[in-house]
C-alpha cells in the first residue's frame, strides 16, 4: 500500500544524477546493468540464523561491500539495518562517507540489551555513530533516540522520514462510526511470535464477560495460519471470530472498512522501527490498540490505545473501556484525521530524508574538494 523505499532511492539517485552500485542480498544471484545502475544480489549464507552465525554473515556482507567499493570507489553508502553497524567502519577507513538507514531500532523499547556481547556491540556501535558516520535516516524519534543514548553528542545529522501512502488508495475507505458489537481487526502474519494466538486469550474472556459485543477479523497468512483457524475451532468462536487468511489490497481495504479499531500485539523480542500494521490503521481512519514497542506513539500517539508491553490481559481491559467508553474511542478516530497527513507529505518521505543527508555528505565532500562521482 505504500511507496517502497527502493522506487524512492530510485528516484532520488536520478534526480542527482548519482552513479550508483545497489548491493542486495537474495537467494538467487543475478546481476542488471542499466546505464549508470548496476544492482547485484547474492545470497548471504547464514542470514536467517542466529548467534554467531548471523554475526559471521553480517561479517561476510560487509566484505562483500568492501570488495565491491575497490571496484567502484562510491563517495557515499547508504546502508540499511544490521545489528553491527560498527563492522561498517572498515568502508569509513577507505573515504567512504557513511549514512546509515535505520528501519529499526537497535533494541525493543523498554528492554536494553544486558548481556555481555551485546553491551560490548553496543559500544562498539556507539563508536561507530561518533566517528563513522556523516548522517542518519530514522523512519521513528526511538530510532534516533537510542542512537543518541549509546553515543553521547553527535556532530552528524538526523533526518526522520514516515512511510508515505497515496491518497486515492484509500478513497473506499471510510470514516468508522462507532457501533455494536466493535469490529477489533488484526492485520499481520499468524505466526505464534506475533501475538494473534494471545488475542484468541482476550477474544475467550470477552465472549464470557460481554457476549456479543466485539467480533474479530484476522487477515494474513503464515506458517501458522492452520493451526490458529483449528485453534479457533476447538475454543469455540466461529460466531464471533473470522480468519481470512492473506488478503489482497482490495479485500485489505474492505477489512478496514468493517472495523473500529486494529490490535497490533507488539512483543519485547522484536526490533520495530515504526509498525507500519499501526501507520496504516491511522491512515485508514481506525484507533490503534498496542504498546509502546511499536515505536509508534512518539508519531500518532493521541490515535493510540496503549497498553503495557507484554501484557495481552491489558488488551482486553482497553477493549471493555472502548465498549463502555464511545467518548473515548470518538477522541481517538477523531485523532486520526490531523495525523494522517503525514503519511502523504512527501516532505516528510524517506525519499526526502535520503535527499537531504545525500545534500550534506556532498556539500561536505564539495567543500574539501573530495567529490569524485
């Protein structure tokens, strides 16, 4: 539904006329030349696991960039989200100027890393951002906010950039009016890590304490998907609950349309930058009921229900205040109409903000006679 950040980049490189070397990361190899784009992808072994041998792949990755640079010797890279960001400074040591892009934090908000390698990564970060780095992308303030924390005083600029969206994407997607039974819609993969099988929890206990008053849609697929509609099954709440699977964009729309607010469990274990299952919601018009490790309400906060992190009890207590409450949901669809707009400003798009920290590392490189290509 929104603008994908590589027709952006895209765009912004054309614009300034950049020649540019795009290095991906796929299971297959393949390689395009058009005119001054060449884009590369190969897989990266290791990727997809955990401990040490992710942190070998992000080794291998780098290398890979290091290699790619002695061939064609960039002014900029533009890096998006690894956990060792300091293994990035061997491109710095080569003139490289370095502008990381983060679409996620380095951390779950509330939960700082504590264990021995990760602090020790953590500083090694922290190092990285005071003498590596020319300027940073954030798509949220946490983003940024835990970049400062680590670092301490920066002398390089942070550009924030908000998903963008087209406005007639959304033409069939009206204002909810507030009914009963409240239509309470979660969008996302049905996988155990993602929380819809914790919402089956809340939907139980509310089918008991107020019967018929909340339906529930989920829309998604997964690896999951089967084992939540039998799950469905065997508690009973086919009258009240529907699993639609993966949806394309138009019956996406639709679900929207039916409902009154969308449950977005975010979970400690995972790294958000700024949900965008939350964004479109406010897009959409709907109140977002989840928690502050959406990295979201520094950015639509006054759309939010929150509840606290890793309390999938707290859901339903908000779920009752919205019944017994119109006023209070009316204040927060009423919320959605001024934050929305920021999803269409492209001012305020990632483009922009790619723009502007190219502008900088360039000015910079003018300045210093340093700019080659």
């Amino acid at each position: 539904m929104n603008l994908t950040y590589s027709g952006m980049f895209y765009d912004v490189c054309s614009e300034l006329g950049a020649e540019v070397r795009v290095i991906g990361y796929n299971a297959r190899e393949a390689v395009i030349d058009e005119g001054p784009w060449r884009i590369e992808q190969a897989p990266v072994p290791g990727w997809n696991d955990g401990g040490w041998r992710y942190h070998r792949a992000e080794l291998r990755l780098v290398m890979r960039l290091w290699r790619a640079a002695s061939e064609f010797k960039p002014d900029v890279l533009v890096m998006t989200d690894i956990k060792d960001w300091f293994l990035v400074t061997l491109l710095r040591l080569r003139g490289i100027r370095i502008i990381p892009t983060m679409h996620g934090a380095l951390w779950p908000v509330g939960f700082p890393p504590r264990g021995f390698a990760t602090r020790l990564i953590e500083k090694f970060n922290a190092m990285f951002w005071r003498h590596a780095v020319d300027a940073t992308l954030c798509v949220s303030p946490e983003c940024e906010r835990q970049v400062r924390q680590i670092s301490g005083k920066l002398d390089s600029p942070f550009f924030q950039a908000r998903a963008q969206y087209v406005h007639e994407d959304f033409a069939t997607v009206t204002a909810p009016k507030y009914a009963s039974p409240l239509v309470v819609l979660y969008a996302g993969r049905l996988e155990r890590a993602k929380g819809p099988f914790e919402l089956l929890d809340v939907a139980s206990r509310l089918n008991q304490s107020h019967p018929r008053k909340f339906r529930w849609e989920f829309a998604g697929g997964g690896t999951a998907l089967e084992a939540f509609r039998q799950e469905v099954q065997s508690r009973g709440l086919e009258s009240s609950v529907v699993v639609h699977g993966m949806l394309k964009r138009p019956q996406m729309l639709e679900a929207f349309n039916r409902s009154h607010i969308v449950a977005v469990p975010t979970s400690s274990t995972f790294r958000e930058g700024l949900n965008k299952v939350v964004v479109e919601s406010v897009v959409a018009r709907r109140p977002v009921l989840t928690s502050a490790l959406s990295n979201a309400l520094d950015v639509v906060g006054e759309a939010v229900c929150e509840v606290p992190p890793d309390n999938i009890a707290a859901y339903g207590d908000e779920l009752i205040r919205l019944a017994e409450e119109p006023d209070y949901w009316q204040r927060k669809r009423d919320a959605c109409e001024t934050l929305r707009m920021q999803f269409f400003d492209r001012d305020r798009s990632w483009g922009a903000a790619l723009r502007g920290g190219l502008e900088h590392v360039m000015t910079e490189l003018a300045r210093r006679g340093k700019l080659t290509q």
